[in-house]
C-alpha cells in the first residue's frame, strides 16, 4: 500500500459506487455528491428522468413506461452504462467541467474486498467512461479503516467491520494490509426484509417500500434496545383486503426479528478471529472492533455484537462516510506512509 499511496496522491477525484448510495471526493473540494445509487429511466425513449434522491422517491410509484433502476447491486457495478450517465448527472456540469480540464485524469475507487475480476474491472470502466485516463483501485476495508482514523499503516491488528446495504465485510488490518476478511451477505436490505417479513408475517400488514426507514427511525432512540418504547403505531396495507390498518407492533419481536439475520455475522466474526494469528488476537482484544457504513447505525447492532463476542465494539464518527472520506484522505496526502528507521548498514 505504501507505493500506491503516492499513485493514489495524483488522483484528482474519487468514488465509492455503493449499493445503496454513491460518493464522489474531489480533491480540494471535498464530499461532492452523496446521493442514493438510483436512475429513473423512460423505456421508450431511453432518456434519463432522474438520478439520486430524487429517483429513490420515484420507487414504486412510477407509471409503467418508467422504470427505477439501481446500477449498483451486492457491491458491484452490474450495469456500466448507466452507472456512468447516474454519475455524470449526479457530478452536475460544474464538477464536470472542472474535472474535464485536468490534461491526465486520474480516479480513484473502493471495491470489495472480495471483488472477482469483472467487478474491478466494471468499476474501471465506469470511471474510464467519464474521462479518467487512469484508475486506482482501493479495498474498501483498508479506505473505511483510513476514514474511521484506525492506524491501518502501523503494526498493530485493528479489526474493522464495514456494515453496507448488500453485505457485511470484516476483517483485521495490519501494516495496511488485510490479514484475515470475511464477506456475509447480510447488511441493511436484509434487514428492511426482515422487518417487512415479521409485519407481514405477524400482522398480516404490506409496509410500502419507502416505509421502512421511518419505521426503523420509529423504532431507533433506543427503540431497538430493550430500553426503548415495549411498542410503537404502524400503518400499512392488510394484506387479505388491501385496506389501510395500523397496528401496534411490539418492538422486542422486531428486534428478535431483524437478530435473525444477523446470526451470520457473528459466525463470520468468528472465522476471521481463527484465520488470524494469536498475537494479533491480543492486540484485538483491548482494541475491540471497529464499525464503519451505514448501517452501522443500526440501532442496538453494537449492543449486539458486544454482547455475542465479548469484545469493545465502538462505531466510528458519520459511519457511513468513511470509506470515501479514507479515500479523500489519500487523495490529498494526508495518510502518511510507514517510515523505516532502519539503522545504516
Ligand atoms: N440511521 C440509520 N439507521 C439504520 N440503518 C441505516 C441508517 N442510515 C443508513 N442505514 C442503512 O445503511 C445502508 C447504507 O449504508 P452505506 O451507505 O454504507 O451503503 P453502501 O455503501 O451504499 O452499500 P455497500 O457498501 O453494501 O455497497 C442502508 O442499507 C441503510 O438502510
Ligand atoms: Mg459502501
């Protein structure tokens, strides 16, 4: 990493194409776009309607001729083409322009950790397809461990664990590099299934789509945790007679609910803790885990994991920014490299 740390400080801008959401760093300029990873496109005429916020909203109340489209999809970019036109409108002409004029345009990008060939190479084309002549790609464990201001660089183990939209990936870093990781597929979505399929299943309720963040901030200050209101109002469609209802739901069995899928997480803190060698083990203990993305927010999801491991859990500062703020870090040179004192020989 220390080599590429000076590739990285030519990079005039970077991305971090999520599942759920997609940031652009300019250099200088800082956080520029933060907005969902969604496209609304007419299918007769191919035209692009709206990207970001704007087409989250459009989720599932669009005529048939529209459709709502998300590029990203499990941490991989799966549709290029429209990646690259969510982009360009999401930069907006200014930063575009700005960018345009650099005589050799160089971008950086985080990828899973686990990305296949064609994943990274899906993420370089996109950004080639906006001008970048050259693409750096980065882990995106190694950028949120950078963000979240963990010492990735020094030789000490720091375990650090990014909760996303599509999959959770976990891992412990040492001297920049990653020792041991682990990739499960459970993240935010999976929990919004799991809500939406307890009120179903429970209370015989369809949650529009749209409602399942309100639901969760219902729940959260606390909600989540056994300290929180015992139950909360939520309105939705019966599913027998498609009527609106509101129910009381009890939040502990939301909380058993959405504890489901994150049974997996705990085995995977488990494996990575055994692929790792014991003097690292040690040094994890007293420094616990770090977690990073958004749904690292969950409420009561870092009461969970400290209860299931034993172990300091602590969440970083806005979670779900770090991967592209470490970017934004290495981008201006801010991330110094490991000096060697090494005595003259
Ligand atoms: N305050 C919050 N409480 C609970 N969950 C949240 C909160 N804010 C964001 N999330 C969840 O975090 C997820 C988005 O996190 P993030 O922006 O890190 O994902 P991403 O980078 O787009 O996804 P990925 O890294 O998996 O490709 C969503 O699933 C969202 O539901
Ligand atoms: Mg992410």
């Amino acid at each position: 990493m220390t080599a590429r740390l000076d590739q990285l400080r030519r990079c005039h801008f970077a991305v971090d194409l999520g599942a759920s959401r997609t940031r652009v760093y300019v250099k200088g300029a800082g956080l520029v776009v933060d907005q969902p990873s969604v496209a609304a496109v007419n299918t007769r005429t191919g035209a692009l309607i709206a990207v970001g916020e704007l087409a989250e909203r459009m989720t599932g109340r669009t005529p048939h001729y529209i459709r709502v489209v998300r590029p990203v999809s499990g941490g991989n970019v799966v549709d290029i083409e429209m990646a690259q036109r969510m982009l360009r409108h999401l930069l907006g002409d200014k930063v575009r322009r700005t960018l345009r004029r650099k005589a050799f345009l160089r971008a950086a990008a985080c990828t899973p950790n686990d990305a296949d060939p064609l994943g990274r190479r899906a993420a370089i084309e996109t950004l080639v397809g906006l001008g970048a002549r050259r693409v750096e790609l980065v882990d995106t464990l190694i950028a949120a461990g950078v963000g979240a201001g963990l010492p990735v660089e020094r030789p000490e183990a720091t375990m650090i664990m990014v909760c996303g939209a599509a999959a959770t990936q976990l891992a412990v870093v040492s001297l920049g590099s990653i020792v041991a990781s682990e990739r499960i597929p459970v993240g935010g979505d999976a929990v919004d299934h799991a809500i939406v399929q307890h009120l179903r299943h429970q209370h015989e309720l369809i949650l529009p789509s749209q409602s399942v963040r309100p639901l969760q901030l219902a729940l959260s200050g606390n909600g989540l945790t056994p300290q929180g209101p015992a139950s909360t109002e939520i309105h939705g469609l019966d599913v027998a007679t498609g009527l609106a209802r509101s129910v009381k739901v009890d939040t502990a069995a939301v909380r058993d609910a959405i504890q489901t899928p994150f049974t997996a997480l705990f085995d995977g803190i488990g494996k990575v803790l055994r692929d790792c060698p014991p003097d690292l083990v040690a040094d994890l203990a007293d420094r616990g885990i770090m977690m990073v993305g958004g749904s690292a927010l969950l409420p009561g999801l870092d009461q969970m994991l400290r209860q299931a491991t034993g172990m300091p859990v602590s969440i970083a500062e806005r979670p779900e920014l770090c991967a592209i703020e470490g970017l934004g870090a290495m981008l201006e040179g801010r991330v110094e490299p490991l000096e060697l004192n090494l005595p003259a020989e």
